[in-house]
C-alpha cells in the first residue's frame, strides 16, 4: 500500500513539474576567427548591431537583464540598437551570410517589432525555436577584427516572472 502511495505521488509531482525545452539553430558563416558567447544572467533584453556601410556587420552585443555583453568584432559608426518592452521576447533571427561574414541580421520580437541591419545579398538562413513559447537565450559564433563571421542561436523555455506585488494607485 505505502509503495502504491509513493508511486502515485511521484507520479503526480513528474506531471506539475514544468518542462522546460531548449533547441540550437546551427552556426552560418565561415568557422574561423574568434569564438564568443553572449550568455548573460537574465534573458535578453536588448541587441545592438554595428554594419560597414553597404558590407557586412562588424559588430554584436547582447543585454542580459541591465548588463551589456563584451562588444563581439569591432564598433563602427553608430549601433543599431532593439531594446525589448517588459514581456517582450526575440522569437527569430534571418539574414544572409556569405563565406567571409555576416551579412544581414533581422531580429523579430514576440511582439511583431523588427531590427533589420545589413545588406540583403547572398545567403539566407532563418532562426527560431522548435518549441512553442521559446526565446531566444544567447547568441554563439566567430569573429575577427573586422567583423562577424558566424552566428548560431540558443534557444529555451520562457521564464515567467512569479512577482505577485500588490500596488496602490
């Protein structure tokens, strides 16, 4: 009887437990140069993206929760720069690549708002989860001094904010 009530509550509690699901989109690109990682604590907030005018991106950086990620390639000119809304996630990631660098990158929240940088020539390549209810975690890849020379994508279950704070207006 005792092993019966043991099964039965480890089963139920095997059914409560969230899942949590993960998926990888393949680096595009070149495979030399400089490996980096953008994971950070918290998810990603923000993005920024530096471009050779009328080239290929230069430069990447992530925003973990209030913290900027290292500058990945090199800054040139101004940034273009995606800063997410509470609630807001990144659900996708295109562009083109050739056999030097990165070409273009589109970021796609789950909003529907957009950053487009870089050039529209060359290879496509589309990122985003295999799980519903998936964000984007981290970016991985390669880069030298001139630019960024490949990028793969790190995909996770979305974590929700357990904040039950009261407020008075």
């Amino acid at each position: 009887m005792f092993s019966l009530l043991f099964f039965a509550v480890l089963c139920a509690s095997c059914l409560s437990a969230p899942s949590e699901h993960y998926s990888f989109s393949p680096p595009v690109g070149p495979g030399s140069g400089t490996s980096f990682s953008t994971a950070g604590d918290g998810g990603i907030t923000g993005v920024k993206v530096w471009e050779s005018i009328n080239a290929y991106i230069t430069g990447l950086q992530v925003r973990n929760g209030f913290s900027w990620s290292n500058v990945f390639g090199r800054t040139l000119g101004d940034a273009q720069e995606l800063e997410l809304y509470d609630d807001e996630y990144i659900i996708q990631i295109s562009g083109k690549y050739n056999t030097a660098y990165i070409y273009q990158l589109i970021f796609v929240t789950s909003t529907g708002r957009s950053l487009i940088v870089g050039q529209p020539t060359h290879t496509s390549f589309n990122f985003y989860p295999i799980h519903n209810g998936c964000e984007l975690k981290m970016l991985s890849g390669r880069y030298t001094t001139s630019g960024i020379k490949s990028l793969g994508a790190h995909w996770g279950s979305r974590m929700i904010s357990t904040n039950t704070s009261v407020h008075d207006y």
